[in-house]
C-alpha cells in the first residue's frame, strides 16, 4: 500500500500547478477546479513520503507551519481582530489541526480513497440532516449507506483504528466548514484561514516534536513538506478561489462533489491503492448523494 509513495512526482506537478495558477483568467473554471482538487490528493500522496520520518504529526506540523508561513506572506495582516473575532479564529484553527492530523494518520492505515470520502461525507451528512425536505433525508441516508459500505458492510475489511481515525476526519470536516463559514463574516479574504492555520500549526507542533523533532530541520524533509503545503493548502484554495469568482456557487457545489472520486482515482494511481467493488459503490453513494442533493435544490 506504501511501497508506491515514493513514485509520486512532486516537483514537476506543483512547477505545472504554479505555471497554471499564475494566469487563472486563461483557465476555464471547471477546469482550475479539478486541477485544485487533484493537487490535494497528490499532495496527500507525496505526504505519504514522509511518514517514515516524520509521522502524521510531523507532516500535519510540516503542512500547516509551511503554509500558514506562505499566505501569512501574501496576506500580510495588519492587525489582529477583534476578540470574538479571535475566539472563532482560535476554534477554525484547532478544528483544521485536528482535521489534518487525523487524516493523515489514517492514511498509514486505509486507503486515500476511504480516508477522503469518510470524511467528506461528515460536512455533507450536518447539511442534510439540518434540511426538512425529505428529498434531502433520501440524500442523507444514501451518503450514510456509502460510509457503511466503506466501513465494511460489503464484507471488505477495515483497520478499526483507521475507520475511527476517518471519523474524526467527518467530524473535523464539518467542525471546519461551520466554524469557517462564521469566521468568515467577521474576518473577509483570506486573513481568517492564514491566521486559523498558524493557530492550527502551532496546536501540532507538539505532535510534530514528539514524532522526530530533528527531522523537521532537515532540508530534504522540509522541502517535501513545502511540496505538500504549496499542493494540498495554497494552491488548491487558490485554485477554488479563482474558479468561484467566475462560475455560479451551484455549479462550484457540483464540481466539489466529485472530491471522493478524484482521491479514490489518485490513490490508484500514484499509490496503488485500488479499491474492492463494495468500497468504490460506497464512494459512488457519497458522491451521488452529493450531487444529487446540490442538483435537486432550487438555489
């Protein structure tokens, strides 16, 4: 499952990403959301690379510290805001670090393709469990028959501990996207998710010592580290950025939804990691049900 990691070509697809990115207005918006989506997950995958060094603490320290550094740089606030301002900054901030480093510690155990969906489902089920149409319920159940088929309903099995990591994942998903969402009102651009990943950053930094503190210093580590927050932090939010400006939230909702695919696809081929029949119908029920439930809503 592991031995595939050190194929991924990290440097040539964040050189590609950079060239793109750097003219956004030349990319047609479906096209810069992909391109946002598949450098995540090859971000995951090149993350993989450093799980025998530096541990999911270490590469959520690595992640998170490397990124915050860049957008702190390209944002540059001026001042901190306000104190409730600074509450939900402080939450969005531990949410993110708890998101990341349960991710990354169940990709030493499942598949990226379960990891990713199990997750994804978490932010998707809090939606439509909040909705009263019962359209939306259907949804909702149809997401949660995926999560069981990929838990093992289908009769594949799973690392315990791996699936309960995947559930942190949802849980942190969601935390992150409500938590976000409000952030966003009292702190506008991109200040907020700077500031939030530097308070991420710093609440794994004691994962990331414990894991092997005289790791992170070494050049080698610290440049896949860099590779993985430019592929799996800046340049995807930068790609999604550029894309929403340009195309309707609803057509946005629909392209995100096909994230569960795009992770489970890239694992294949960059790791290896191919899915048995019961789990790729699990991903198709996540991803239909996504679809599905932006598709059938009038706004």
């Amino acid at each position: 499952m592991y031995a595939h990691a050190s194929r991924v070509p990290a440097s040539p697809s964040a050189a590609r990403l950079v060239a793109v990115l750097g003219r956004p207005e030349a990319v047609p918006p479906p096209l810069l959301m992909l391109l946002g989506m598949v450098s995540t997950q090859v971000g995951a995958a090149v993350a993989k690379q450093l799980f025998g060094t530096t541990g999911a603490g270490g590469t959520t320290t690595l992640r998170l510290g490397l990124g915050a550094l860049i957008l702190l740089a390209v944002t540059r606030p001026a001042r901190w805001p306000g104190w409730r301002a600074t509450g939900l900054i402080a939450a969005f901030g531990m949410a993110m670090a708890a998101m990341n480093l349960a991710f990354y510690a169940a990709l030493q155990r499942v598949p990226l393709g379960v990891a990713v969906t199990v997750g994804f489902a978490g932010p998707l089920l809090v939606s439509l469990l909040g909705s009263r149409r019962v359209a939306d319920v259907l949804w909702a159940l149809l997401a949660g028959g995926g999560v069981l088929l990929l838990a093992g309903l289908g009769g594949v099995g799973v690392d315990p501990l791996g699936l309960l990591l995947c559930t942190l994942i949802a849980v942190g998903w969601a935390g992150y996207v409500l938590l976000g969402k409000a952030m966003s009102e009292h702190v506008p651009g991109t200040r907020g998710l700077a500031l939030g990943m530097a308070v991420g950053a710093l609440c794994v930094l004691p994962f990331g010592v414990a894991s092997d503190g005289a790791g992170l210093l070494d050049p080698r580590i610290v440049a896949l580290g860099l590779g993985v927050a430019l592929l799996s932090s800046v340049l995807p939010y930068s790609a999604e950025l550029a894309a929403l400006r340009r195309m309707p939230a609803r057509v946005f909702a629909v392209l995100l939804s096909l994230e569960p695919a795009v992770a489970a696809l890239v694992g294949a081929l960059l790791l290896g990691e191919l899915l048995a029949g019961p789990q790729l119908l699990g991903v198709a029920c996540v991803v239909g049900a996504a679809l599905g439930a932006t598709l059938v809503r009038r706004r």
